[in-house]
C-alpha cells in the first residue's frame, strides 16, 4: 500500500514541478517576443539592415542567460557599423542598453509575478545572489527553480480538495 502511496506522491511532485516549469517557460518565451518586439522597433528607426533577422535572433537569444543578451548585440552592432558607421552602431549600443535595462527591470519581474506568481524582488535578486554563489549555473537555473519554489509554496497554501 506503501508504493502505492509514494507513486501517488511522485506522481503529484511531477505535475507540479512540470506546471512550475511549463509556466516559467511562458513567461521567457512572452519576454523573448517583447524583448525581439524592442530590438525589432529600435533597429527599424535606426536603419540597420536586416533588422527583422536581427530581432528574432534577439528574442531567440533570450532563452541564452548571461551571454544571450551579448550575443544578440553582435550581429545588429556590426551590421550598423558597416551600414552606417560608428555613429549607427552608438546607436543600437544606446539601444541595447535601454533593452537590457527595460527587460531586467520590468519585463521579467512583471512576467514572473503574473505568469508564475513570483515575487518581483525575488526575481531580481535571486539570480544576482545564485550568479554570485555558483557564476554560471546560478544564474541559467535561478529562474526556472524559483518558479518551481513558488508554485510548492502556493500549492502548500491552498486548501487540500483530499478528505
């Protein structure tokens, strides 16, 4: 009757955890449609070439933590620098920052809070503080188990439908 049990549980812990994380992954993929959105606006008023290639590799690169941001810079950055100069690629640099801070800022925290229930200062500050503890793993796994943290801890506040 025992493994019965357990199995029940396991099986429990496993549609948690892949709600947690089903949800954690809307919200990145709402912010890598945003964050595409801004590099998409900004590239067009600027006059970068390709600037749609650019933003969906913009987007797509947000699923990269750490160096995904980095990453999506360089091809819009040397195409401007072709393009248009080095006044051009000041521009997408000015644009790159104001993306990095709006998303860091207020996207991810807002998606977090409505899509996985988080807190906003958790989602800023946990991947800082875990970045810092364990540099690379820190940061790629905060998002994803905070979500997971959450969602148990929203669960454990709801009333048991069991008698």
């Amino acid at each position: 009757m025992s493994i019965i049990m357990e199995e029940v549980e396991l099986g429990e812990h496993l549609r948690t955890t892949g709600t947690a994380l089903k949800g954690w992954l809307m919200a990145q993929s709402l912010d890598a449609l945003a964050v595409g959105t801004l590099w998409l606006a900004g590239l067009l008023v600027i006059g970068v070439p390709w600037a749609p290639l650019w933003a969906v590799v913009g987007g797509l690169c947000q699923f990269v933590p750490g160096v995904g941001t980095v990453l999506a810079l360089l091809g819009p950055a040397f195409v401007a620098l072709a393009s248009g100069g080095a006044e051009r690629m000041v521009y997408v640099l000015i644009l790159y920052a104001v993306i990095v801070a709006t998303d860091g800022l207020v996207f991810q925290p807002y998606l977090m809070r409505r899509v996985v229930r988080m807190p906003i200062w958790a989602s800023i500050l946990t991947p800082l503080v875990l970045g810092i503890l364990i540099p690379f793993w820190g940061v790629l796994l905060s998002a994803p188990l905070l979500a997971v943290i959450y969602t148990y801890k929203a669960r454990a506040r709801a009333p048991s439908s069991q008698p």
